[in-house]
C-alpha cells in the first residue's frame, strides 16, 4: 500500500446534476497538513474491483482551500466509466475511502494577472477551485469560458450565477450550449476569447474540446507560453497496490553508480544512484515514502529540485520551460547525468 494512502471519511454528498455529484471530505485533526492543497490538484481514490482488486482513478477538487470549510472532489458519470457509477451509485455521508494525499501541477503561481480560464463538462472541477480562489486571494479579473450539453449538465450553475452576483466587476461567465449552439468550433470560440488576450489562460476538458479551444487561443494571438492545460487521463498502474520496484547495484562497475543526497520530508537520505535507475524507483527500493501517483511524467506529483549536479528525463508531459529553468525535474522520469547530485523535495 502507498505509504501516502489514507482511510478518510466522506462527511457529505452533495448532488450537482443528474450526472455529476460532490464528495465532501472529513479529514481528521492528525492529516491536516498533509491534506493540505492548492487550487487546482486532485486525489487519487481507491475504488474497489471484483476483477482487479482495486482501480486507482484521480478526481480534482472543485474546493477552494482559500474560502471553503473542507476539501471536495466531484465526480460525473462517463460512459463505460466503472469507477464513476461505483462513487456515484455507493458513496453515502459516512462511507470510508481510501485516498493519497493531494497532487498535480495544474495550480497558479500568482493570482496578480487576469485569468481566462477554459472548461468542458467536468473540466469545470479544477477550474472551479481555481475561480473560487482568484476572487478570494486576488485582485484580478476572471473569465470563465464553460462549454456544456444544455442547461441540465452546467456542474455548479447555482455556485456561478452567485458569484457573478457577488463579484460582477471581476468575474464573467461565458456559456457554451450545444443545444443552443452545437459543437463548439474555434472560430465561435475565437470570438468569444479575444477580448482577453492578455489574460493567463487554464485549460481543462474533453480532448475534442481542449484541441479546439487551443486553435481559437492561437487564432486570437493568445501565446502558448500563456496557456496551461490540465489532461485527464487513466491510469495504467495502481499506486495503491504497485510494489516497489527492486534496483540493484550489485553487478555494476562504480563508473555506473552516482551519488546524491536527497531531502524530503524533513530528512535526508545518501545513495548511490545507478545510472539506468529513474530516481523514483530508487527511493522506493529504500523504502522513502516519495510521492507518485501515475509514473509516467503527466501528473507532475513526484517533481523535486535539482539543488547540484545534471539529470535529464526520459518523458515530460508535466513542466513547462519555466519550472525546467527553476531547476525543476519529475522523479519518475529521472535519471542521474554528474556523479555527485544533490535533490530536493520539499520546496
């Protein structure tokens, strides 16, 4: 079991649409700083399986830590979706689940610039948490682009509509319908954004969706250094019942073998690093509880600091230029490049 891994309690179920719902979570006095999050993460929940044991499936928080009592994930059937029926259909104010502490890279590092921010369906979730926190934290403008079927599937209609009340000044709601409108196009959407070129746009929904929503940010001058997009993606491995990875450095010359000292969780570790061996498999062979959720460089988890020495990635589908520049790097793809390395987590 991932060491990250917790029993919590699900204080309330809130119904959003007919297809969509909110889990309220009870975190207890001893897990609250570990729970802590930013805008824009999510939790890995553990969904029981007749066939496989358990299915690991990530569901972002629609909560705002900034101005909301308790952390919430929402959740929305999809077709053929095992895991959202499961939640959706069992889950009941009381009901235990299994969950890894909060993650992901989707999150601002500053709420002083505009914010666009773009959604489809339950892409919303993340956005949302975001929303919520700009206008808590912030002074900027917010423009929430929101496409949906029809009226019936708008998750947080009612919270929208009362925080344009609240906020008129600083935030507009742009509804896309389909049933009004059809399929969203880019140029539709392009006429809708282009007033907000200067704002930092987030991006999260369908891949139809995200696809033609970035062509309409390109046709309105919108650079791609100003967008971030949060993907929604399944799992391959379970992090709930993975076992850690065995790395050996018995059969290879010293030549082969680094050295770092890694910092994480208020302490500090020396190893020997071997140079085919990515940095996460090697923490959890020693048995330090280094965080990780999906292994393969999309969910931003596991990123850590190169403080000294080079590394370089196999895959990155988390980091942008700037965080690379920072001295940034993803545990699970990482692999050691100078002899001695010093690393970090705990940024």
């Amino acid at each position: 079991m991932n060491a990250r891994a917790h029993r919590i309690k699900v204080r309330e179920v809130v119904s959003e649409t007919a297809e969509a719902l909110s889990l309220v979570f009870d975190i207890p006095d001893d897990l609250t700083r570990r729970f802590a999050y930013a805008p824009g993460q999510f939790l890995t929940i553990q969904v029981p399986s007749d066939r496989t044991g358990s299915v690991a499936r990530c569901y972002s928080l629609s909560s705002s830590p900034h101005c909301d009592d308790r952390p919430t994930v929402t959740v929305k059937r999809t077709p053929g979706g095992y895991a959202s029926h499961w939640l959706c259909d069992n889950i009941a104010a009381g009901s235990i689940l299994t969950v890894l502490e909060p993650a992901g890279s989707f999150v601002p590092r500053s709420w002083n610039r505009d914010l666009l921010l773009c959604a489809a369906g339950s892409g919303i979730t993340p956005i949302m948490s975001i929303l919520k926190s700009a206008l808590c934290v912030g002074r900027s403008k917010v423009v929430l682009l929101y496409a949906n079927r029809d009226p019936g599937s708008i998750i947080f209609a009612r919270q929208l509509r009362e925080l344009v009340r609240r906020n008129p000044r600083r935030l507009t709601v742009l509804h896309w319908l389909e049933s009004e409108r059809g399929i969203p196009s880019a140029r539709g959407l392009a006429g809708l954004v282009k007033p907000y070129r200067g704002h930092e746009v987030y991006l999260c929904g369908p891949t139809g969706f995200a696809l033609v929503a970035k062509q309409a940010l390109a046709q309105s001058r919108i650079s791609a250094r100003d967008i971030r997009q949060e993907e929604y993606r399944s799992l391959t491995e379970n992090p709930f019942e993975q076992p850690a990875p065995v790395v050996t450095t018995a059969v290879r010359p010293a030549g082969d073998i680094a050295s770092v000292r890694v910092e994480i969780d208020g302490h500090t570790h020396r190893l020997s690093w071997p140079r085919g061996a990515k940095l996460l498999d090697l923490l959890l062979a020693h048995g330090i509880d280094a965080p990780y959720v999906c292994r393969e460089s999309a969910c931003g988890t596991c990123v850590c600091r190169v403080e000294r020495g080079r590394t370089r990635m196999l895959m990155n589908e988390a980091l942008i230029d700037e965080e690379l520049a920072r001295g940034l790097t993803l545990a699970c793809q990482t692999l050691p490049e100078s002899d001695d390395l010093h690393i970090t987590f705990d940024q």
